[in-house]
C-alpha cells in the first residue's frame, strides 16, 4: 500500500514538473512571438509602393484596388494580405504580382487585358483579344482602343468569341486591330462602308483604307501620314496608297 501511494505521489510530481516545462515553453514561444511581432512593426513599416505595367489606371488608383481602400503601414503584413487574400475581378485587369524589394518598399506589377478592340452592345463596349474572345464588359470606353461600328451580335458571352454573322468581315477586323496594336496607333473608330471597305476615324479626320488590299503598308505608315495634318480636318484616302507611290490623297473640311 505504502508503494502505492509513494509511486502516485512520485508521478504527481512528474506530472507538475512536466506541466511547468510545458508553461515555460509555451512562455518562451509566446515572448518569441511578441518580440517578433514588435521587430516586424518596427523594422517594415511601408513608405514606399511603386507601381508599373499600369496604363488605363493612374498609379493612386492601383494602389488604392490593392489595399482595398485601406492604409498599408507594413510591408510583411501587406505582402501576406494580399498571398492570401490576392484582389481579383478587376476590370481591365489580368493580374497583380506583388514583390517585397526592400524593408520599406512594395512592387506592383500591373497585367493588363490585351484588348484588340471593342463593339457597343446593349449601351455596353464589349472588349475583346486578338482571336475574337471576349474579355471585359464595361460602360466605359477607353481613348487607346478602337471601337468598331456595323457588327451585329444575338448575345455576348464573357470568355466566349464574339458571335459575328460575317466571320470574313471579322478576321478582316482582326488582322487590322493587330496592325494597329503592332504599329501603336490610335483609332478612336473603324467602320464598313455598304461596299464592304474599311473606314478608320482618328480625331476629326475620315481615313478610307479601300477594299483591304496593302493593309501592313498602308498602317505601317499612316502615323506619319497623320503626323503631317495634325489639327486638319478632313478625308484622307488611302485606298490607293503604297510606301513606294506615297499616293496619299487628303480633302479637307473647308
């Protein structure tokens, strides 16, 4: 009986050094913890985001969609926000890749939708890519992205190609926007006329491309075309027109 009792009293004891090890553990994690903590506050404050790759948002805008409104004091603490909570649904947006460069300084790579051109639908501008595909519905009509006039759709479906009833007149459509995106131009509008021949409006000026013919020719050198009547209003017709005749007719609005 005596051993017994000597043997309960024995792991009481055990139990109570153990329970005093494990207080002492978790006091050691807990002041690591906090010291952590602290040495994070201090040590990462944000004074610094750069922004880049942004062209339809201005950089306050951006910064103001990545911290969802709020303030961003610390830099771990908004790099780990935005790994776990990353922003998306974004119109215009691809993505946002956020990198820590410095103790006090944030990156924000901004990946912007590679928009060809744009239809009006339903008092929407439908954005889509270079094969058709729909990628943004939106009120808002971007100076930098040419809408195009004289298509005809039943529905419109985000992440779908655009359901054109002339598929030729379409990829004639597509092989223009990307001449214009290759050459950086920018067309505010491009339009058929009942022949079938493409019409580009820039600023106050009509430009009467022809039936398609010559197309890389006739874009590859329209901005200089253009840079010679800068303030002039009028048509210029280019439907003749190759860099080696340089047959460039312009009528202006008298």
């Amino acid at each position: 009986m005596q051993n017994r009792r000597t043997e309960s009293e024995t792991e009481k004891k055990k139990g109570r050094k153990a329970g005093k090890i494990l207080l002492i553990i978790l006091g050691a994690l807990l002041l690591i913890c906090l010291s952590a903590y602290v040495y994070i506050l201090k040590c990462y404050s944000l004074t610094k985001i750069q922004v880049s790759g942004n062209v339809h948002y201005t950089e306050d805008e951006i910064i103001d969609i990545v911290t969802k409104g709020k303030k961003a004091d610390n830099t771990l603490f908004f790099y780990l926000d935005n790994r776990m909570h990353p922003v998306e649904d974004v119109t215009f947006i691809d993505k946002f890749q956020i990198e820590v460069i410095g103790r006090h300084t944030i990156t924000i790579t901004v990946y912007e939708k590679s928009m060809a051109g744009c239809v009006s639908y339903m008092d929407q501008y439908i954005y889509f890519d270079n094969d058709g595909r729909v990628l943004e519905t939106s009120s808002e009509k971007l100076e930098d992205v040419p809408c195009i006039q004289g298509l005809k759709f039943d529905r419109i479906v985000v992440g779908e190609k655009l359901p054109v009833t002339n598929e030729d007149m379409f990829q004639e459509i597509l092989t223009m926007t990307q001449l214009i995106d290759k050459n950086k131009l920018l067309i505010d509008e491009i339009r058929f006329n009942n022949d079938n021949e493409i019409i580009l409006y820039k600023d106050k000026i009509k430009i009467e491309l022809g039936s398609g013919s010559g197309l890389e020719d006739k874009l590859m050198n329209l901005e200089s075309i253009l840079s010679k009547l800068e303030g002039k209003s009028g048509t210029l017709d280019l439907s003749d027109y190759s860099a080696s005749s340089g047959n460039a007719i312009f009528k202006e609005n008298k």
